[in-house]
C-alpha cells in the first residue's frame, strides 16, 4: 500500500471519528451509559464493599434499566478522605457501561468529583477530562442529591418473603425536583429501598458486600481513546 492510498483511507477515518466523537467534547453528557445517580442526604453510607442492583425507569425517555451502584475503596488525598464508587448501566440493546467516580466524603453523602473513568464493554477504559466534571450541566459522573423535607414515617416492607423496617421520606434536589423514597439503614450504600421523581422510579432488586470494580485494564486520556478507536477501525479496513 502506498502513502498516498493509505492516506485516503486514514483521514475519512480519522474525520468520521472526530464527528462522531465532537458531541462528547463539546457536551459529556453524550457520554454513552450516563445518568444521574440519586442520593438521599443522611441515608448515603460510605461502605467499603457495599453494592445495591437496581431496576430503573426513565420516564423522561420511556426506557428502562437496570442500575448497579457500588463503594469500593477509600483514598486519601490533600488530607481529605475519598472514596472510589461505580455505577454500572445497563440499557437494553446497548454495550454495559460502568463509570468509576472518585468523590469526597461529607456528612451529606458524596461530594466534590476527583476524577471519572468510563469503560464500555468491548473497549479499553478512559479518564474523563476534568472540563467535563466542573460543568453541572453535564451528566457524566453526576450525583444528584436530594434533601429531606418533612418528618420521616416509619413503615414496614417486606421483600423476599422478609420484613423489614424504612423510613418513608419526602426529598427535593436543588432545582426543585421532587422525590417520594423508602430508605434503610440496612440497605448500603445508597439506603434506597423505593423511590420516584417526576423523571425516574427506581426499586431495588438486590444488595449485598464484597464489591469490586468493572472497570479492567489501565484507563488512558480520552483523547488518546479516540484515536485509539480509529487505529481499530484502520485495522479492520485492512
């Protein structure tokens, strides 16, 4: 092959990659696998090794899927405790993605976002770039808290043949966003037993400790994964 053929093959390539991929520099929440994950202040609970499978339903979209969350370790930086938590999404029809945020603990909940690794099935893992998490208006990695308003009701469930007690509460986030939630301490790390929003229902499905990550291999710059993406297609051309 000459330079001049392989050239006429790279660069629409290369071109059809950066058009495809544009949106997600320019608007991370084109980020493939990313929703809001809901919280409640004074429910969240910073278990090393808890995780919680839930059934989720997007009622802005009509589409259901299923939601697992987990806490995986803790890290300390600039004298400050952190810890590593994952969401993994599965979409029906989509490749599972799973996103890796490292946040700081507060009395709240989850904080402020360090850092953000995404990787989708079949594809090595990226860092995403810090532009993308300091713009709230963008999903990718986006804790959506919610605030206690009223009195919590104590009431009793029972799921798998097996009662038990939650606190039945009424939240609101910041942009005034409605929540009706059961949660439990019981139920780390999230403590969401049931809940509904104007835009989500969410029921959880299963729960349990020993957590570990989904993410495999070494994360690389997005930049770099891009490419790395035309490399493959190149190959396959080949």
């Amino acid at each position: 092959m000459t330079c001049r053929t392989m050239m006429f093959r790279v660069f629409p390539l290369i071109l059809l990659a950066f058009m495809a991929f544009q949106p997600w520099i320019e608007a991370g929440e084109q980020i493939p696998g990313q929703k809001p994950m809901p919280f409640i202040e004074g429910a969240f609970q910073f278990t090393p090794g808890a995780w919680a499978d839930y059934v989720m339903y997007d009622k802005t979209k009509q589409q259901g899927y299923r939601m697992r969350f987990a806490t995986l370790t803790r890290e300390y930086r600039q004298g400050r405790t952190h810890i590593w938590m994952e969401i993994g999404i599965e979409i029906p029809d989509q490749p599972r993605v799973a996103t890796r945020i490292l946040a700081e603990e507060t009395t709240a909940g989850p904080g402020e976002i360090r850092e953000v690794i995404v990787q989708m099935d079949g594809h090595k893992p990226f860092n995403v770039p810090k532009s993308f998490l300091k713009d709230s208006g963008k999903e990718v990695g986006r804790l959506q808290p919610f605030m206690r308003e009223e009195k919590p009701e104590r009431r009793t469930v029972t799921r798998n043949d097996r009662s038990f007690d939650v606190w039945h509460v009424q939240a609101v986030d910041a942009q005034g966003l409605r929540m009706t939630a059961e949660v439990s301490e019981f139920l780390p790390p999230l403590g969401i037993y049931r809940a509904d929003t104007a835009e989500i229902n969410m029921r959880l499905v299963d729960h349990g400790l020993g957590a570990k990550t989904a993410i495999q291999g070494e994360p690389m710059s997005l930049w770099l994964w891009i490419m790395d993406q035309v490399g493959s297609a190149f190959s396959t051309e080949k």
